[in-house]
C-alpha cells in the first residue's frame, strides 16, 4: 500500500470543470490530456520519493554543527530528483529558463507536493516566492544573476521578515542596512526563516527587509534587499561566503525537517546587499508575494487534510474492532463499518473536496487577472482574487488543523504513538494557521480591505455569481441537487444578511466589528465551501449525462450532499456569533490589569 | 509570574454555590472554609512543586534502561512531597488510613493536579482507579494487603486492559491466566499501560484483565486479576519480583513524563496472581472503575484548558505587537488589545467554566448517588450521573483539545516552538478524547444506554431540572440574565425535539441513529454547559445582591452571557446534523472496496 496517492482524478475535475478557461492563446496548458500528464508524472514522484521521506524526515529531523544545516537523510538525492523532473521550473518565467504554467496547475502540484511531504516543500514554496519578487520588482541584471540559478533549483530563495520583536507588525523591525559603494551593508537578525540553511541548494538568496539609515519610522521606511549566503562573481558564479551566519535552528511542534533558522547579517563587516525595488517600498513587495503565499499556505491545508485522509482511510479498512450496530454483519468487523468512523471519513473527504476546488478556483483566478481578454474580465478576477485569498488562506488551514485532528481520533490509542504517523500530521498542520499572517489577520484583512471594496458590492456580486450555481442545481430536477441548491441558497442569503450588519458595524464601531471577523470568515469559508460543492455537483450531473454512470461523478454528488446537509448547517449560526461576540467582550480583560 | 495558578474561587463557587449539598451528616466536608483551606493547600503545591516538572519531564521524557523505568528529574521527589502532603490519600475509605472526601473535592483537586502536570497525575489516577476497584471488589484479606499502601501512596494501581487486537474491543482478548494452587499464573502481553513501570513507588499493583481456561469466549469469558510487579510476603511485604516485564515504552505525541508500557506478564513461569470479583465478571468489575476515570479524564479536559488558558492569557498581555483598531491607544500595543484575541481568550474562559462547572456538579452527582439521605434521591443522582457521565468525558475533552489549539494561535509563531510551551498542551491534550473510550463510544453510550433510559424519560426530567434555572434568570429582572434565560430555553427546547427525533431514528434504524450520536452528545454537552453557566450567573446575581459588588461575580454573568451569546448559538444548528448525518452515509464507503 503506498503512503500516498495523489488525488488525480479531483484535482482535474476542478481544473477541466469548475474553472473558468483562460481564453488566452498562450494558455497552452489547458489541453486535458497534458493536465493529466503533468500531474500523473508529479503523483508518480509524490508517492515514491517525497512522501516516504515525510516520517524519516520528521524522526531524525534537522542537525545544526559549526554553522551547517544538514537536512535529514535521502531528501538531498530527492531534491536532485525534484531538479531533475523539471519540476523546480514550472512556475518560473520562460525568460530564464521556466515554464509558465498557469497557477491553476502549480496549485495543483503544490498540493501534492506538500501533502507527500511538507518539509521538503517548504524550500520551493519560498523559493517560488523569491522567484516572484524578483520577476516583479527586480532590476535586468538582477533578473539576469538570479532567476534562471533559482528557476532551475540550483539555488533556492527564503523571505527574511520577522525579527523578536516584529512579527504580525512589520512596522517594528530594526535590522540596518548601511550604503555601502554601490550596494549595501545589512546588519540584524532574523527569526523564523524557513528553509534559511540547508544543504540541498549551491546558494540561498535570501529577500530581507531592513531599514535605511535615512529612513521614515514604522512600516513606511521599510525597504527590501537581496542577500546571497554565498557572493556571486562577475561570471556569475558563488564565490566567498557572505557575512550571515545561522545562529540556531528552532525545535518546533512540526515540520521538524524543514529548517527554521535564526539567522545573524553583518556580524563582521556586514552582509552584502543590493536593494530591490524602490526605497522604503519593501513591505509593498513583500505584500505582493505574501498574497501568493497566502494562497499557497492555504493549499497546504488542503494537503495535510488529504494525507490525513488517506492514511485514516486506509487503516479505518485493516483495523478490526467491535461488531456492527445493527449485525447486519457476523463477527468483528473492520471499524469502517461503525457509523461514528464513517461519519468522520465522511466528514473530512467533503471538507476536502471542498477546500480543494475553493482553492484552484482562487488560483485561477490569479490566471484570469492575468491572462484573461478584457480588461473587464481581468479586474473582476483580481476582485475575486483578492476577496478570496483570506477565506482560502484562514479556512483550510483551520480545517487542515481540525482534519488532522479527526485523523488522530480515528486511529484510536494508536493515533497518540508517533510511530503510526496520523500525529505527525495533527503537529505539521498546526503552523498553518499562524504563518503567512495568522488567521486572526486574514480576518482582519477580509473584513477590513475586501468586504469594504466598493461598500460591500464586490462581495455582493461574488454572492450573486454563487446564487447561479444553486440555481442550476435547483433547475436540475434531481431530488438530491435541488436539495443542496435550495439549501445553498438559503446560506448565501443569510451571509448577504450577515455581511451588510458587519458592514454597518464597521461603519459605527470597527472594535465591534472586529471582534466578529474571525466567525465571519470561517461563515464564508464554510458558505462558499458549499457553493463550490454545489457546482462540482451539477457539473458532475450533467457530465453523467453524456456517460454510462461513473464512480468518482456519482460519488462528487454524494460529498456535495452530505457537505449540504452537515458543514453547512453548522455555518448558518455563525451569523449571530458574528454579530453578537463584541456584546460585552470588554467586560472582563479590560479590568484585569487593573 | 507563576506557571500555573490553581482556579480556587471558581471550584469553590460551585462547590458551594451550585452542587447541592450532601444531606448527610457524615459529611464533614460540607464547611466552606475548610473547603477552602484544603483547595489553597492544594494549590501551593501544584504551583510550586508540580507546574514546574511540567515543562521538565516533556522535554526530558523517560527512560527504559535494563528493564527499569525512570521519571524525569524531579519527580521522585515531588511524589514524596505528594505522599506528605497527605494528596494520595483523600479518596480513600478511613478503614484503610483514607480521608474519604466526597468525589466533588476530589474531582476539584483532580482539575488542580492534571492542569499543574498530567503526566505525573496520572499514576494517581490510575491508583485512585484501582483502589476503587479492591474496594469494591476486593476480599477482606485483599483489602487488607493492598489498599493501606496503596492509599499512603507508597504503592500505586495500574489497569491492564489493551492487547494489540484488544482496544475498543475487550472481547477480544487474550491474555491467559492458569489456576495454580490456590492463586493463579497469568501469561499475556498488555499495550498502553499508563505508569505500568516507574522508580516513584516500591510497588505497583497491577489489575489485569485476562481469560481462564473454562471461559466462555467474547466478553463474558473474562476475570480481573490482581498481579503486582513485586510480590508480597506474609508480613505483608515485598519480597521477590513477579514475572512481569517491561518490554517497551511507547514513544507519543504528548504526556511524555507519563510511562506507557508494554508489559509481558508470565515470559517465565507465568507471573503470581489473585482473581478478584467473581470468575467472568472482570468486565463489570472494570466498568464500574472506568465511570469514575471516565468523569475523571473530562476532568482532565478542563484541567489542560485551564492551563493553556492561562499560559495564553500572561503572553496577550506582555506581548506587544500592531496598533489599536479604533486608535484608542497610541502606538504600539499588548495584542490583548486586539478584538479578535480578546475574543478567543473569552472563548476560552467562558467554555472553561461551563466545562469546570458541568464536572464539579457530576462529581457531586456522584456523592449524591452514594450519599444522598433517601433512595429516591439517590436513584435520581444515580441518573444523572449516568447521563452526564459521556458528556462530560467527551464534551470537556474535545474542548480541551480545541482550547489547546486556540492557547497555541494566541501565541503566534512562538505557539509553534517547542519552547514556549504552549505546544505542549496542544499535544498533551490530544490523548484525552481517546482513551478510557473513546468519544465515538461515549457518544454511542449516550444514545443507546442513556437517552434511551425509561424511553427517554430521564434524559427529559434533566431537560425540566435545567428549565428551572433558565427561568429563574427570565424572573430575574436583569436584561442580561432575562437574555440568557430565554437563550437557554430555547436551546432546551430545540434539544428536547432533537432527542425526541434520535430516540425514534434509534427504534427505527440503529445504524442511521447511531451516524448523529456524536453531534448529538457535542449539542448536549454545549447547551448542558449554557445551562450551567445560566444557573452559575443567576447565583452570582443573588450573591451579590448581598454584597457590595463583587469582581469574581459580576465576571460571571459576563461569561455566562459571552457563552449565551455565541457558544450556544452554534449548538442549535447542530439539530439538523444530528438528524441528516445518515442521510447518504453509506454511499460512497461501502463502495470502495469492491
């Protein structure tokens, strides 16, 4: 039994039929029977080479002596492999060496990637990050020096933002950069930085920000540097080391294969540095990748969910254990058989279907931005886009957190041993939530930047494309579709309702309102969690219309059903919860220190 | 700053304020200031001895070396301060040199030492389980020989349930045991024996489930044995050691201090053992002890969200981190200043004390059942206790785990590092739901053996009990508490319909009712804790009626109507998923397989 199977058949039933096509010539990545091909290739690699390392990476974790990282055993022969399957690449610009798949697609691998094995990904996740920035914001010749080494997965990239005392709030960071002939000199320390030494890569180009000496107070007088752990020369080769010197590696909860440094600039004569971007505009460019991030940390949700899944799946057939409830059949039976186990399994595969196709969906988007035709057509994607990214980036993390969690619970006593590996899973999610912006701050974010565009009326415009989708499931004459359509409807309708108090809210008190962005969002994620189930549904009616019956169209009915009937019952009340929370939440804290 | 500071006032408040009281003489236990005395006393020494091994015995773990378990440093001697502080002995009957509290300052001291450190408490724990059980059980001549060491503390209990086949499932076990004399010899291997081996006491007495040779098979066919580690002379001494052998310690997600061993009973010729209870009734025997420990691990439950609690409580005040969302603060401020973790500390609090609340007052129906002045009174606390017992086991500890989480979010990227702490909890706490049942089975045992108790009738009487209080705080005359009062009886309400609707699926189709029995036993355990917040504020209100204002008071009603307000909310939605669960719940699982 393999550990892991990549989920195939779902993944391009989102991209081929929830998606909305890229009507752009240069989308050469629509073709279906290229889809599969690309991600049966990545599913091949997922199962056999990262996700076997996924537990021995996290027993044997990662060592720090004189000053080197060394990752844990077999993952520097898999990042070759990874190298060599191009799929380093696949993000990158054609320029210098990439792909230029669609965002789509990389969501779709990215996925996989980080459900085989999370601490491995997390180098190319940054490093795509690192990619993006400098395509966006860098200089020719910076282009030139370090897309195409990163591009091909020579070199990897890390974001340097949190220090002790700036973490959520950027606007409080000290690290110095010092102008130095035509470059810079960085001096102070960074924490949390993923990936910030390993011994997978020839060099890492670490993105910090810092301030100049000139500099406003507070996040306005932050600006963005590039600086290599190794020097490059003129030919463009590593030369001598730079001034940065890992300091420690965090022991953490989970990802105990991924290497989260505290990193020193400039404890001799300085880290050499080049800005990027413009003075002071670092935090904008780091907001521009963080976005991107957003949705990629989101998507790690759905990963950590899956492998959940899959592994509680599997074991929910092989552990024996009581007898049925009805003694529809004799003797013990396997545990999938208890209506609590099915109901846990069931549970967690629609929340998964759902937090999937929710963030594909928002991936393409990004592509639509892009690559739709008409300017029309591009700025309602990145209203969509930017509306989404919250939702996608707090929701399925919370519910990476609480799937992982009902992985646990279905393993029994077994679950609490670490050598059965669904732990390992419920301690890996749990990151999630907090980096990238905790998702406190996504709340914020949604109910402070996106719910407020144009008063309220982008939001209100994504409600009533949703309410089309229920209605064709209405429309569908299958007792089951209607039922989900009705009840989706129903739910979209209350969060209209929802969504105006909050506003009126935020327009009278933003304390108040505030204290509902967090029941909020998990309201939208759940909503829209059923929207997008509700569309899977009616697309996979009428596509079991053009066939003789199909297991995995059929069974895309039944999630969407049991979603309707269970997950999005629950988010109905979060309306009050929403609008109540702020009532007396000034009653207690506010006197403690007093 | 302290690690942990014992929650005094609010055990108290309902040991004094909502339990009622014992009607008997014989208990002397009743005077508040003694209660208070003993808490305070308590107190000091989880504070000061036991919070601080906490951190020490997860990072230090324990060791298996040439056969011999060993504590972490620190807890050998903490267990001697436990022992002469007189803590091993409260439970225990005065025959026996015990101080017989009643199980309600019993349950509060249990929250005080498992919030202070789980891993040690648990050896007390599973001593007060099994002291329990000779009690109850136990020959004069055996009681006699184990339970005055075993109520001084000198010698502990363990339970020996699980085989590796064996978990939920006791009938299928295997372990043997062979008359042999007058006694027995027990062969078998027993998995997940909690402080089966440890240096804190010179002996432990171990009661093991195993099967003679004339037993019938399945559950009926099993006796309890005593079997203990070192064997006991005439003078009552130990003399040499049994044939019992640790094979393994488990290497787990979280209670690290806490030895969970794989024993080998009888690799040799066969390990001395004493039956107890009658030949084939060692399941009874065993689930007479496992409805306290049950009681005790939801204990357990509020106990670890207290202690996240007040770990995230401290850091939201020191840390510093963002601006005030209204401006009302210049700069910088503490992120309890933040709605949204305000929010989530109230959150916290507020399911704390319905959750402390809900324990204390089934811990004293317990008392009431065993001591209450009539038989009428004690048959209806004999009810209650019966029905509550599941929720409290799996209601508090599913919140525990998730007020855990929420300790680690409060922290941000310092949640996620081992140091800090907050993680610990997190991974402590994830062993609560599963074990002494899991809260799959608690559910099903509240469906099929306490709701359905005289046709429902008893799960009503309750419901009309709780009735009573939401409408003393309709008559109230504060908005706040009529609020409250006619949430409550709402929530009751649609309660009672959803219990009406599962009774009549369960005689219809088990297998359909059993699907909602988990969403049914989380509804009750939400609005059982609404009601007993309602009932805890409408008492507040009266006290301080009496008093000049009063902090710990007027909090209450403030928690109680935070709870109203948006905890319960939540649970009324759950109606329809306890109803619709089952609707297409076989339709994709059995299809796998074929």
């Amino acid at each position: 039994m393999q550990e892991y199977n990549a989920p195939i058949e779902d993944i391009l039933f989102v991209l081929n039929n929830i998606n909305s096509k890229v009507e752009n010539n240069s989308d050469e990545y629509s073709d279906p029977d290229l889809r599969k091909q690309i991600f049966e290739e990545a599913g091949k690699f997922a199962s056999n080479i990262l996700a076997p390392l996924n537990s021995i990476g996290d027993k044997e974790g990662i060592t720090l002596e004189n000053g080197v990282v060394r990752m844990p055993q077999g993952f520097k022969e898999a990042y070759s492999q990874y190298i060599e399957g191009g799929w380093s690449s696949v993000a990158g610009s054609k320029d210098f060496g990439g792909q230029e798949m669609p965002w789509n697609i990389v969501g779709g691998l990215n996925e996989i990637w980080h459900a085989a094995n999370m601490s491995f990904s997390l180098n190319m996740l940054l490093t795509q990050g690192a990619i993006e920035v400098i395509e966006a914001y860098g200089t020719n010749e910076q282009k030139k020096k370090y897309l195409p080494k990163m591009i091909s997965g020579e070199w990897s990239g890390t974001m340097n933002l949190t220090e002790p005392q700036a973490g959520s709030d950027l606007a409080l960071l000290k690290s110095k950069a010092i102008p130095n002939r035509d470059n810079y000199k960085l001096y102070g320390n960074k924490i949390y930085i993923t990936h910030g030494d390993q011994d997978m890569n020839d060099n890492i180009v670490h993105l910090v920000l810092a301030r100049l000496p000139d500099a406003p107070e507070g996040s306005k007088g932050i600006s963005l540097f590039i600086s290599p752990k190794n020097l490059i020369n003129e030919e463009g080769e590593i030369s001598e080391k730079n001034d940065v010197r890992v300091v420690s590696i965090e022991h953490k909860l989970g990802t105990n294969a991924s290497p989260t440094c505290v990193l020193a600039y400039g404890d001799n004569d300085g880290a050499d540095a080049e800005l990027i971007g413009e003075k002071h505009g670092g935090l904008k460019a780091m907001f521009t990748m963080m976005n991107n991030a957003r949705l990629n940390v989101g998507i790690q949700g759905v990963s950590i969910a899956e492998r959940a899944y899959q592994q509680a799946l599997n074991f929910s057939f092989s552990r024996e254990q009581g007898n049925s409830i009805d003694n529809s059949q004799e003797g013990t039976v396997a545990i999938i058989d208890h209506p609590d186990v099915k109901r846990m399994l069931m549970d967690m595969r629609s929340r998964i279907e759902a937090m999937r196709a929710l963030s594909l969906f928002t991936a393409n988007e990004l592509d639509l931005s892009k690559n739709a035709l008409s300017a029309k057509d591009k700025n309602k994607a990145q209203e969509n886009l930017d509306l989404l990214t919250p939702i996608v980036k707090g929701w399925c993390t919370d519910q990476g957190v609480l799937i992982a969690s009902t992985g646990v619970q279905i393993h029994g006593g077994m679950g609490f041993i670490e050598e059965t590996g669904a732990a390992q899973h419920y301690r890996d999610a749990r990151i999630l939530p907090i980096y990238e912006g905790t998702n406190g701050i996504q709340a914020l974010d949604l109910l402070r930047r996106k719910l407020t565009l144009d008063n309220g009326n982008v939001f209100k415009r994504f409600l009533n494309d949703m309410r089309k989708d229920a209605k064709e499931c209405i429309n569908s004459e299958k007792d089951k579709l209607i039922e989900i359509g009705d009840k989706v409807i129903f739910a979209i309708n209350t969060l209209e309702n929802t969504a105006d108090d909050l506003l009126n809210m935020w327009k009278d008190n933003k304390r108040n309102a505030a204290s509902g962005a967090t029941p909020f969002l998990d309201m939208c994620g759940n909503i829209f969690g059923a929207w997008i189930m509700a569309k899977s549904a009616i697309k996979a009616y009428h596509l079991l219309e053009e066939t003789d019956g199909d297991k995995f169209l059929n069974e895309k009915i039944e999630t969407a059903y049991f979603y309707a009937n269970t997950i999005l019952e629950t988010s109905l009340s979060l309306k009050n919860v929403v609008i109540n929370t702020h009532k007396n939440l000034d009653s207690i804290f506010m006197n403690m220190k007093n």
